[in-house]
C-alpha cells in the first residue's frame, strides 16, 4: 500500500496543503488522480508517494484518522513537471 500526498484543485476553496490518499501501486509525481474530498469526487495532482511499510489499519490508528483511497488514477505520464512546479 502507498501514501500518496495530494494536492487539491477546488473551484471555492483555497488550500495550501497536502491531504494524504492511500492507493495499492506507486504514482509519480505531477499524475491527476480522482478522489473524494468534502463528500465530493474531485481532481487533485499527486505531490508524492511514500511506500507504507506497515499494514493501513496500523498506521490509521497512529495517526488517529481514517485515510481515504484515491478513485482512479487518469494521466499514464506526469502532466505538472518539475519547471511547473
């Protein structure tokens, strides 16, 4: 399993943070993904991805929250470069 640190791209709402996804492959840097923020599917850009080491339930009681997957995953190659970022 990953944690995949997402960005989010909301239409009101103006946020300068990561929210934190769980998906079951490696995603690179800069991908679209799909995900459920405020009961709603919305895109977000993946800013990284962390390799978790122990099992989810472990690491959700750790933190004290239970981590949403991400939906899908819609770009194959990276759309926000390192120049763009």
């Amino acid at each position: 399993m990953y944690l995949v640190e997402c960005w989010i791209e909301h239409q009101v709402l103006s946020l300068d943070k990561v929210f934190t996804y769980t998906y079951d492959k490696p995603i690179i840097k800069g991908v679209r993904v799909v995900i459920n923020f405020n009961h709603k599917e919305i895109i977000g850009f993946v800013e990284n991805c962390i390799k978790l080491e122990e099992s989810i339930q472990s690491y959700e009681e750790k933190v004290g929250y239970k981590i949403k997957p991400i939906n899908r995953v819609l770009d194959e190659e990276a759309l926000i470069t390192k120049e763009l970022h």
